[in-house]
C-alpha cells in the first residue's frame, strides 16, 4: 500500500503528480500547511516537517527526489524513469534535481510574499534578487528545449519522463512570481506537459486549502 502525505501547492504536488501518471494505487492523506506538521506523529515520517512523505509497503521516505527516483525504479515498466546505462540516465538525474534548485528560488520568494514575513519585515531586495534567479532557471529550460537536437518536445531526446514532472511542478510554482510568457520554449513545453490528465489531477481540488491566494505576486516596492 503507498500513502502520500501531501499539502496543495507545495513540493509534495509533484509526487502525487507522479503516482498519478504512474497508474498505481495509492492513497493520499491530506494535511494542512501549518505548525501540525510539526507534530510527532508526522514528525515520525518526515523528520524535518515537511511534505512529501511517502508510505510503502511498511517503509517511509522523505525528499521529492528521493521518492521520484525510488518510484521510477519500481514501476520501471512506465518507462518515466531511465535506468544506469540509458542513455538519457545522466541528463535524467540533472532535471529531476534541477527541480529543487527552482523550488529553493521559489520558497524564498513564498516566504517574502506569503507567509513566515509579517509585511514591515518583507524585502522588496530579496523578492527581485529572487525573482532573477527564478529568470535564469527559466533560461536554463528554455536553452535545454532549444537545442539542435530534434528541437525538444521534452527535457530528454527520449520523451516524456519524471524529470519533465519534477521541473514543471517546480515552474507550476514558480509562475506565481515570475511570468513564462518571455520564454517561449518553456511556455510551449509547459502548455504540453499540463495538459496531461495526471497534471489536472494533481491540482488542489475544489474547495481546498491553498498557500497561494493570488494567480501572480509581482516583486514588492521599495
């Protein structure tokens, strides 16, 4: 039996996204983001008190990598991983942790924007700073779909895989402080991978708790 521990619109997403696509059976127990993850009793699946955290056959895991990589192996015959010898197993391992260095960008700007930071203590420095670097992960994408080799439909020559869910979680984030419209490639590569009915599933469902009350945060004014 698999159980993910899942918040709407954070890291966590990007596993249920995952098993969706996937095919499997699992279930989800949906928690509030808030001081009850803090708790021991989930303290005692996520050390840290933080989601993702995943139930498996009697095991726990933490880390969207982690439970991406661990997943993939398992469920091999839904081709969304590439094992050791493959050749796209490098550039496979680099986007699926790539997603973390979006994310990071973007949990700095949450904090700045959302929550954590009462207003007199936000720092319209650190949401541009951010905002920039969220810039130059996008260009990063945006060169990877744009190289001479077949023009990319995907992050790999060889399709679709977890790698374009863990980065275009982390952009389905990130779209709440910097645009993608500049981007072509990426907007492109974006429209594509959520329009998959595993996407749409993964999206907090109607009536939901969620951490982002507005479609886009502009950086804050001196």
């Amino acid at each position: 039996m698999i159980v993910l521990h899942h918040c709407p619109q954070t890291r966590s997403m990007r596993s249920l996204w995952l098993l969706h696509e996937l095919g499997v059976k699992f279930g989800v127990s949906i928690h509030p983001f808030d001081k009850t993850l803090r708790d021991p009793q989930y303290l005692s699946l996520s050390p840290a008190g933080r989601v993702p955290a995943l139930e498996i056959e009697g095991e726990r895991m933490f880390e969207t990598a982690a439970i991406t990589e661990y997943l993939c192996e398992i469920f091999p015959e839904r081709g969304l991983g590439r094992p050791a010898g493959d050749m796209d197993r490098m550039a496979w391992l680099v986007w699926v942790h790539f997603a973390e260095t979006v994310s990071q960008h973007t949990a700095a700007l949450t904090q700045q924007h959302v929550m954590i930071y009462p207003p007199e203590a936000r720092s319209p420095i650190v949401t541009r700073l951010e905002a920039r670097r969220l810039e130059k992960c996008y260009a990063a994408i945006e060169a990877r779909l744009n190289t001479p080799v077949e023009r990319r439909d995907y992050l790999l020559t060889s399709g679709f895989s977890a790698a374009d869910i863990s980065v275009g979680q982390a952009i389905y984030m990130a779209r709440h402080f910097v645009k993608i419209e500049s981007f072509p490639k990426l907007h492109a590569w974006y429209d594509r991978i959520t329009d998959r009915p595993s996407f749409v599933a993964s999206l907090p469902q109607k009536g939901s708790e969620v951490l982002y009350k507005q479609d886009f945060y502009p950086p804050l004014e001196d």
